[in-house]
C-alpha cells in the first residue's frame, strides 16, 4: 500500500505542472481606438483595465494576441481557456461565453457619405434595399443579418468596409462615433464628409471581456471579483473615460 501511495503522489507531482500550462490563459482581441500594437506589445486603454484584472486575480501565466475579430471570436467559441475582449454582450451571445465585466457602453449608426444624396434610409425597413459593408462575424453583421439585410458586404476587415464606403462600393457601415472618427483618421478623409443615417438604438450594448465556456469556472470568479474591484473604485472608468487617442496603426471599433 505504502508503494502504491508513493506511486500515486509522484504521479501527482508530474501532473502538476502540467495542469499550470493547462491553466494558462489565452487573451485574443482584434486592434482598435482602445487596443492597439506598440512597438513588441499589445496596449491600449482597455489592454491596461484587462492587465490590471488579470493581476489582481492572479493571474500571470496569459499572452495577448491581435487578431482579425473572426478569428479571435471563432477561438473563444470552440477552445478552453481562452479570454477575448473587447466583445459586445448580445442576447444571442448570452450563452456561449462566461462574462465576466463591462468596460463601456457602445451606440452605433448607420453612416454615408454625406455627398450621396441618393440615399435615405429613415428605417430599417427603407435601409435593407442599400448595400451595407460589414465586418464578418461581429455584432453588426449578425444583427443585421437577423433584421433580414440580404445585401451585405461582408470584409475582414473594418477598415475593407469603410475603404469601400469612400469608394461607393457600398452605401452605409455601421460605426460608432469614435469608430467613425478613427477611420476618417486612417483614411485621411475628413469626417465632415460622413453623415449618420439612422440610429441602430436595438444595437446599443456594453463591451465586455469575456471567457471561453470550457474556462475553469474558478478562474472564471476570480477575474470577475478582480474586475469588479476595478470598476467599483473607478479605476475601469478613469482608464476608459475619455478614451485616449489612436495611433496611426489603429484599425477597427472595438466590441464586436
């Protein structure tokens, strides 16, 4: 008996390692006016709020990476351990992820050029006979797709859809104010050429970091308690309000 407990223990031993790596948490998010690439590091107003959680809960064992938002959201549907942010809370997203906090509230519009006069769209129903570029997988493509748009542009890239936008490739994106000002910034156009044609008020949402369903629930709690913390004594709000301004590099809105 004496072996066999000696055999169980080592067994034991040589896991435990094992189970750390497995523990160790992926961060995936995609570049935008809140996460962005600076020099070899992933930073941004809503990187400091996610670093400063992660360190009050503990955890260290994380890596940050920048991805298209597809990809990054197709990662914490299907694999463990996997925390993404800055992701819109939908009730169509309700439960597939473990949410854990709030960083800001989000509004988005419809935009155009302001020179197409050709266009109107004071609904829904009016806005479905124009093109709307989008950006595959994210909470404005799924919206609309659910509101029965068939004439959808659907890109990588945020960035594709407003390049097209300017081109008359499309007619509307749907961007939020800092969405919209961040691309007029990327495309060197000046946004006093866009016009907002209709409010998406159904759309208005909070952006969250949220984890993957297969997560340790414990870890899970801890991040939770963390940020909540966080948000409690001020600091997610001081981080994130007034949002600080995008580099050049910046590609997308962020919370999809």
């Amino acid at each position: 008996m004496k072996n066999v407990l000696l055999a169980l223990g080592l067994c034991t031993a040589a896991l435990t390692p094992f189970m750390a790596r497995a523990q160790a948490v992926r961060v995936v998010t995609e570049a935008s006016p809140y996460v962005f690439q600076q020099g070899s590091k992933v930073a941004g107003p809503a990187t400091e709020v996610l670093e400063k959680t992660l360190a009050d809960a503990g955890v260290k064992d994380y890596r940050i990476n920048l991805y298209p938002w597809a990809r990054a959201y197709d990662m914490a549907l299907a694999e463990p351990n996997v925390l993404i942010y800055l992701i819109a809370r939908t009730p169509e997203r309700e439960a597939q992820f473990q949410w854990v906090g709030e960083f800001m509230q989000v509004r988005y519009h419809l935009y155009k050029l302001k020179a197409r006069a050709d266009i109107a769209a004071p609904s829904l129903e009016a806005a479905r006979g124009y093109v709307i570029g989008v950006m595959r997988d994210d909470n404005r493509h799924q919206y609309l797709k659910k509101q029965g748009f068939a004439r959808l542009v659907v890109s990588a890239q945020v960035t594709e859809n407003f390049a097209q936008l300017l081109n008359r490739q499309v007619d509307m994106v749907p961007l939020s104010e800092n969405g919209a000002a961040t691309q007029c910034k990327e495309a060197n156009f000046d946004c006093a050429g866009l016009e907002k044609v209709l409010p998406l008020e159904e759309m208005n949402t909070g952006l969250f970091m949220a984890f993957s369903k297969s997560t340790p629930p414990e870890l899970v709690a801890r991040t939770q308690a963390a940020f909540e913390q966080l948000r409690g004594n001020g600091t997610v709000r001081r981080i994130m309000e007034p949002a600080r301004p995008a580099p050049a590099k910046t590609v997308s809105l962020a919370g999809k």
